[in-house]
C-alpha cells in the first residue's frame, strides 16, 4: 500500500512570516522535530513585533491555569483567568503555547476555546494578541500526546523543517565557533539526524549551537584538550558525527575547503589521511549531485586539463575511491588518461593496452 506523502514543510524564517502575518487572528500550531528552533523562532518574530512574549509550557500546567479559578461576585460563580493570559493593561502581546502536543488531554480541551475564540470564558483576549503553539511530532519520540480532532480543527498546522544555509548564515549572526559552521557546511546531514531509539545524545540545531557554546567556555578556562573536546562533543551529537568532528578538528578542519577547490587546485590537498578521505567524500558527493562542473568562461578543454591533473595528485588509493560507481560521471568531465590507467590497474591490464 502506498504511503501518503508528507505534508509540506516551511523553513523557520518561512515559519516566522507566516505568524506575523496571520498570528492576531489565526492560531498556529508548529510542529518539527526536537531542536530545530521552532521556539527561538517565536521569540524572534515577537521581538520583532515589539510584542510582549508570554509562555506556558504544556507539560507543566493544569487546566485551571488557562481557564483560571471561580471567585463569588454577588451571587455569581466568575471564573477569573490568571494574569498571564489576561494583562491589566489589556495590550497586545504574544501567547506561545510551547510543547502543546505534550499536554495531558484535559489541559488540551482547556485551550479550545482561546485558540478558536481568543477567549477565556466570559474574557477575550486584548485585540491583536498573538497565539502561537509549537511541539515535537508523534515520530519524535519525545513524550508526545494524541492530538485530539477538536484541537487539531481549531489551529493552522505548521510543519517546519532545518534549511542548512537558513542556518549556516544564523549561526555566522551568533557566533556558532567556526569549525562548527565548517563541519557542517561540508556534511549536511550532520545538522539534524533522526531521533534515535534510545535515550543518547544526537545531532541537532540546537546541539551544535550548545556545543559551541560548551567549546568555547572551555577554551576560555584554558581546559579545551583533545580530551575534553571528545567529551563535550559525544555529550552533544551523535557518536558518529562527534567522532568525525573531532578528528577533524585535530586534523586541520577549518582548512579545509568546497571540492571544486581541489579541482582547480590540488595543491590544496590535505596531508592527513583521515581528513583527504573527508575530501574523498565531498568529491564524490559534488559528482553525484552534478555540482561539479567547468566554472563560467573556462573551456571545457581546459577544466578536463584540471580534472586530470587532480585525479593524477590524489594518488591511486584514493583516485579508485572517488571513480567507484562514477566512471561516466568523471568521463563526462573530461578525465581521460588518468581514468583509463586506473581502470586498467584495477583490472589487471598494463597500462596502453
């Protein structure tokens, strides 16, 4: 049976337009999984609304702390909301509603009415409120509840996805360390990988962006050993993006640089063995997603001359890796000689037969 598509995903920056433009009188509900960013993401566009950020956080709440407690007034019963979603001074702000999939199901039915409504029994919020939800998907392994049909009828479901440059050009703004950002230029998937079965560390936006931060407190206390660097980063990632982090970082990895570098110049080569197989990597990548190709204005002759010439200086171990499977890829970019030798020596035939 075939499995239904996806629902289409938005970006964060994407995700921040869509509630300045329809916040005030359409609830939103973004769903993502754990450490995109979705709350900074609120944060960011309340600030920049100049609107008063007020939270509750799902799995810490009751529903009296949204529907409030009665109090007599004559003869009457009143419910009075608490003073987070009902300001004295009846101005606009920003009610974000984080991990709301993870509230108990009581607590869910007892925002019906303000995601719908905008009101809190015989109260409406001030005009102009903003009311934004956000929490992990079911997939997510992270304590996530049965969304009912009824809340799920009443709010604009988000789904929000990482983009890499969206956060290759944050993590520039925010001073995410350099080596960071480089890692992650260089092995995107990296940025954020699936929730793992069991309760262990795995990379995400957010874990990068602690990590630098971890990184560099321990840089500033002198105590940032090759150690301590394998510390931090398999407290944070997944193991196998640590330990690639790291023996980067030991082998020079903000030297490194895009494949078509080495293309245009294999002087640029690394020495280390462990950080020219990472090249290795990157080349076959670029090849296989049909990035690599003669820069504008330069002659197809002459970009083949340089392919050549890289194949050439990366030495036959390495030269046998990058053509595996890619043979008419590389030959479609001009390698001739080099390519044909290798094959033959892998095959066992002298070479100019």
């Amino acid at each position: 049976m075939t499995q239904p598509a996806p629902p289409p995903a938005v970006t964060l920056s994407q995700a921040k337009e869509l509630i300045r433009c329809l916040a005030d009188s359409e609830s939103l509900l973004l769903l993502a999984p754990p450490g995109v960013g979705k709350s900074e993401a609120v944060r960011q566009a309340a600030r920049e609304a100049g609107l008063e950020l007020r939270s509750l956080l799902g799995t810490q709440i009751a529903p009296e702390d949204v529907s409030g407690v009665p109090k007599l007034v004559g003869n009457r019963a009143v419910f009075c909301p608490p003073r987070l979603l009902l300001p004295d001074d009846n101005e606009p702000f920003c009610l974000f509603l984080d991990e709301l999939p993870a509230a108990p199901p009581e607590v869910q039915k007892a925002f019906y009415s303000l995601l719908l409504e905008r009101r809190l029994g015989e109260y409406r919020l001030p005009k102009g409120t903003w009311v934004v939800a956000a929490g992990n998907r079911s997939e997510d392994r992270a304590l996530v509840r049965t969304l009912s049909s009824a809340l799920v009828n009443r709010v604009f479901v988000v789904p929000v996805r990482v983009d890499l440059d969206e956060w290759l050009a944050w993590a520039e703004r925010n001073g995410v360390r350099p080596e960071i950002r480089s890692f992650i230029r260089h092995v995107p998937l990296a940025l954020q990988r699936p929730v793992p079965a069991d309760p262990v560390p795995f990379s995400t936006p957010r874990a990068w962006a602690l990590l630098s931060r971890d990184l560099q407190l321990a840089e500033g206390a002198g105590k940032l050993s090759r150690d301590e660097r394998r510390a931090l980063a398999f407290g944070r990632l997944t193991p196998h993006d640590a330990g690639l982090f790291c023996a980067l970082c030991e082998d020079g990895l903000a030297d490194l640089r895009p494949a078509a570098d080495y293309i245009e110049n294999p002087a640029l080569l690394p020495a280390s063995e462990t950080a020219m197989w990472f090249v290795v990597n990157r080349v076959r990548q670029a090849i296989g997603a049909q990035q690599l190709r003669a820069p504008d204005g330069q002659p197809a002759p002459a970009f083949g001359a340089k392919v050549n010439t890289f194949l050439a200086a990366v030495g036959e171990e390495y030269r046998f890796a990058l053509m595996l499977d890619q043979v008419d890829q590389w030959a479609a970019l001009g390698a001739n000689a080099v390519m044909l030798d290798t094959l033959k020596t892998v095959t066992g035939l002298p070479p100019g037969e």
